[in-house]
C-alpha cells in the first residue's frame, strides 16, 4: 500500500489522483491508465483500516475501466471483494462502457428488508426465546439449505420474471408489500432463458432460504431516533418499538449466474485481445451481446432474490402469528423497505453537467436517492428514499434516508453495512462460538445459528464499527441518520 498515493481532500474525503498502472503479466510489465481518480469516503481510522488488504489496488484497478465516470468509489465499510473492492460504486457509460460481473458480485441482489410491528420491548420480552426458535425452525439456514418450498421449473422461471409478483400471487405476502421493495421488487428486463438449467437447478429448492455467512433475520428494538417527525413517516414512533430485520440474497441460482457470465466474458476478452490488470476484473462493453445477455439473467437473479426476502417475510409474519397468536395485520407487521446493495442498475445522473444514463455498479454499496425521485415509493416522496445499512451480530443497524449530495458525489449510493475487517478463517481461529454466544448472552441477545462455526466466523469483533461506518457518511452528506436499531434475537445462517 506504500506505493499507493492518497490525497485528503477532507476530515472524511481521500482520494487516489489518476496514475499508471504497472503489472506483471507472463513476466512483462503491462501499463494501464486510470482514466478518473478514485474516491475514499472514510476517516483516518477507517482508512488504516481499509489498507490492510488489496482494497485501494482494486479501486485503482476499477479506474481503468473503459467509459467510467467521474471517479471509481469506495465506501467507509470497503474491503476486499472479487474484482471490485466491497464497498465499490462505479458509474459507466452506458454503451461504450464496461459492464463487469465483478462490480456486481456473486451473491446478486444481497439486499436488506426492514418490517415494522406494533410492539414495544416488554410486550415480547418474555417470549424472545421462545420466537427465535419459532424463526429458526420456519426459516431453513445454513450452507446449501433447502427451502419447504416445492415449485416446479415453470414456476421457477416466473418467479425469474415476475418477481416479488408471483409471491404476492401465490399467497406469500400483502399486495402493498411490492409498494415498499426496491424497483417493485422486479426488474423488467429480466429473461429466464439467459439463466442457465444449472443455475435454476441450485435454485429451486433454495426459495425461501435465509443461506449462510452475514445473511440472518434479526429481531430488534429501536435504540435511538435522530429525526422523530421523519420516523413517523415510516411508522415508527418511540424507543423499544420492535421491528426485524431480513438479511440475504439470491443464494446458489445468483452465484451460478456470475459464474456463468464470467465465463463468457472471459472468452470475450481472450476474442478481443483485451488485457486487464486483474483477470478478475472481466467486463465487456455495454453495446455487446454478451453485456445484454448479462444484464437480462442479472435482472432475473435479482428478480429471484426479491422473491426469496419476500417468502421469508411470510414465514416472519407466521412466526410471529404463532409467537403470538394474533395475525400478522392486527400486529401492525408491514414492510418499511427493502433494498438491494449487490446490483447493476442503469439509471439516469448529472455528470459535467449533462444529465445522462450511465451502468451504476454497486457491489456493496446501497441505493441513496433523495426526495422527489421518481424511483421513491409517493408514500416517502417528500422525505427521500429509505436507506438500510446493517450492522455485525451484536451490534447495532440503522434507518437512514437518502440525500441529494448523494447524487453529486455517489452517483446515489452509500455504505451497505459494517465491512470485514477480518477473514473468516482468522475470525474462527480467535473467536470460539461459545464464548461469542455468553457475550451475546450478556447484551440480552438470543442467537440461534445452522453451526457453531458461522457463530465464530460472523463474531462482531470480525467487522468494522458500524457506527464510524454510518456516521461518515451521515458527516459526508451521502444519507441521514433516522433510527438505530439493536438486537434482541439473531437467526444466522
């Protein structure tokens, strides 16, 4: 990292001035331009914090892609990722720019969706272990877990899609829920045909699947409100008030679908000679077939992990109901939003002053729209776009909104969590699950867990500080900080 040059722009700004890039190829030395600066939002902790791993090489790598905009950005929770860094936000041009896998990442549609219930803390106090084993028994975990879920290829293929649509239509869900997910909870431009038959045969049996590593369901208490007119807005109204948290993604299908295009860029590269600093960073251009093919089995990998959060809020909602023994309605349990942070979406930004439509990548990074957009629910229009940004086990989550100095420094897009700061081989080796448990224990949190080892490979102390996280970008004006939540009850997968 000592070769690597950062600017301070400010107390919470860095940023990386455009270089050449020297790499060793077959034993010849490739030089690559960065074509814009790269950008830090982080502090000076943060920042050491960020440079213990190949993060900043990755944010250079990312300048050089063809047609990028602006700058290549890393949030204040970026660590190294496949390709781009974790935390990486790059804009493109939309036909002579790249489109790369590794800007969206594998577990496509990794998002987060937030559900708001009447209760206050000691209406469940008494119940938490009880409904957290309730959870844990609706909601099948772990690595290659298989949902209770039986649906056929065709049903696979509309739910590819049709989205959150077809769970509405089946059953699982209220017909409001799609008005509160990211683009409805369905990307239109989605085609099951561009999703290979080995994707949807890891697929089909994980709908309804919560997965393993950082993906869980947790219950948790409002902490702090920082804006309380803006958090009636989103039914929330006082400290203890109970909501829960759903945390995962589009499981195996997702994975296969990055897998597969990879692939296929890789040939793409080999048939146009291009050469990359980093194989792992394949992109094609966006005017190529091989850009629209991805895009359309993208969109239906997204499409299946709207859906995937969606079945797991109906098993959320049953759970309570049989907690409870009230209905899910009469407990006030509707979705507050639900947003992706592992996508490619092409959208519409001011860039030199020209308003243009650009490939946004966000590869752990979170949507951050500002009042008035036309992408914003009519129910948050006059606030802003709801933005959540989770924390590690044990510690604390927050409900932020977007802002318009987002759209001038971020292309929209905030940090989407705490960010590693550990592997998980490291973290298993110092962390023992039994010791994470008693001290989860000690804060009033019930876990339950598909393994001991996810216990001690997801232990807080194996994550960046999620309130430094969020509060530099509440100080870098990308979001603003509404509500912090904590953990009373975590499922990990």
């Amino acid at each position: 990292m000592a070769n690597i040059k950062l600017n301070k722009i400010d107390e919470n700004t860095y940023e990386i001035p455009k270089d050449v890039i020297s790499v060793n190829i077959g034993g010849t030395i490739k030089k690559f331009n960065m074509l814009v600066p790269a950008r830090i939002y982080a502090n000076s902790v943060l920042l050491e914090k960020i440079k213990l791993d190949k993060t900043l090489e990755q944010l250079k790598n990312m300048a050089i892609l063809p047609g990028i905009k602006k700058y290549a950005i890393a949030m204040s929770d970026a660590h190294q990722g496949y390709g781009f860094c974790i935390g990486g936000v790059a804009a493109t041009d939309l036909n002579e720019g790249a489109i790369s896998p590794g800007g969206v990442g594998y577990d496509i549609n990794c998002g987060v969706r937030l559900i708001r219930t009447n209760f206050k803390l000691n209406d469940i106090k008494p119940s938490i272990t009880k409904l957290n084993n309730i959870l844990f028994q609706e909601v099948p975990t772990g690595l290659g877990s298989k949902g209770q879920l039986v649906i056929s290829m065709s049903d696979l293929n509309q739910v590819l899609e049709e989205g959150v649509d077809w769970a509405i239509k089946n059953g699982y869900g209220w017909s409001e829920d799609k008005n509160f997910i990211e683009e409805k909870g369905c990307l239109n431009d989605a085609d099951s045909d561009y999703v290979s038959q080995t994707a949807k045969s890891r697929g089909i049996k994980q709908l309804g699947t919560l997965g393993s590593g950082n993906h869980f369901i947790e219950v948790q208490k409002v902490d702090q409100i920082y804006d309380a007119e803006i958090a009636k807005k989103f039914n929330i109204f006082e400290k203890d008030q109970i909501c829960i948290m759903i945390h995962t993604g589009s499981r195996a299908l997702g994975h296969q679908v990055c897998t597969d295009y990879l692939r296929t860029m890789e040939i793409a590269i080999k048939r146009n000679n291009i050469e990359l600093p980093d194989k792992e960073l394949a992109y094609v251009l966006g005017n190529m077939k091989e850009a629209e093919d991805y895009l359309k089995a993208m969109n239906a990998a997204a499409n299946f992990a709207w859906t995937n959060r969606q079945i797991i809020t109906n098993y959320v909602r049953k759970s309570f109901e049989k907690a409870f023994n009230q209905s899910a309605d009469n407990m006030g349990m509707q979705i507050i939003y639900d947003v992706a942070h592992n996508i490619l979406k092409q959208e519409e930004h001011i860039i030199d002053g020209k308003r243009m439509k650009v490939n946004v990548h966000r590869k752990g990074a979170t949507r951050s729209f500002p009042a008035g957009h036309k992408d914003i629910p009519n129910e948050y229009k006059n606030i802003g776009q709801p933005v959540l940004i989770p924390g590690s086990m044990g510690t604390a989550s927050y409900l932020c909104i977007g802002t318009p100095k987002a759209m001038e420094i971020s292309f929209g897009s905030t940090a989407h969590g705490s960010g590693r700061e550990m592997s998980r081989h490291k973290s298993t080796n110092i962390n023992y699950a039994e010791e994470v448990k008693k001290e989860l224990s000690r804060k009033g949190i019930s876990i339950r867990a598909a393994s001991n080892k996810v216990i001690a490979e997801e232990a807080p102390s194996a994550y960046k500080d999620i309130d430094q996280v969020v509060e530099i970008s509440n100080q870098v004006g990308i979001i603003k900080k509404i509500v912090r939540f904590v953990p009373i009850a975590v499922t990990k997968g």
